[in-house]
C-alpha cells in the first residue's frame, strides 16, 4: 500500500491511499452503470437491425449479431468481481531497536571520571 503526504495550509497533513480497493457500494455501482449502458447498446442495436432489415440487410444483420451477443459480454463483464487487491511488498522493514535503558545508578557509586 502506497501512502503520499500533502501539506495542507493550515500545517494539517492528509495521507491518501493509493493502493486501496474501491469501496463496495461503489465498485456495484460501477458494474450496474456498465451493465445498463451495455444493455443501452444493445437495445439500439436490436432497434437499429429492425429498422434496417428491409433497407440495408448486411448493417442489419451485424446490428442483430450484436444485438444477440452483447448480453453475454454484459453478463460476463457485470460479473467480473472486484479489482484485485493491491499486492504486498516484495520485503518488509522491521522496525528499528529501541535502546535498552540501563539500570539505575546508585547514590553511592560515582561516573568514572576522565583522565588528562
């Protein structure tokens, strides 16, 4: 997952997440809009062979090929499922060792003193 910052002009920070899925309301949303607009196409292809067929046969009939196969090509698309999801890093960085804190010295014991 790919994070970017922006300064904002108050000094706030935002992050946005490049390598999210999209969420699923809108990635049904999505597949609904291409669904119809397909069937959208082929409605006017189906019109269009009707219109056609006494006029001019050979658009027709390639308007009611179209017509009988994209259907299937809208189910198959409508069907397709979500994006895949974002793939995970090749390596992962650990986290950096904190210090180990020492014991405490005692009142009693002195810091060794430097010699010159």
């Amino acid at each position: 997952m790919k994070a970017t910052r922006k300064q904002h002009g108050d000094g706030g920070q935002v992050f946005r997440i490049t390598g999210a899925r999209t969420g699923l309301a809108e990635d049904v949303r999505g597949r609904q809009r291409r669904y119809v607009i397909s069937m959208a196409i082929r409605t006017v292809a189906v019109i269009l062979a009707a219109t056609l067929w006494n006029v001019e046969r050979p658009f027709a009939v390639v308007a009611l090929v179209a017509g009988a196969i994209l259907p299937y090509i809208a189910v198959v698309v409508a069907n397709a499922g979500r994006e895949r999801p974002p793939s995970l890093p090749s390596t992962f960085v650990t986290a950096p060792m904190r210090p180990v804190i020492g014991a405490p010295r005692g009142e009693d014991e002195q810091p060794p003193r430097e010699q010159g």
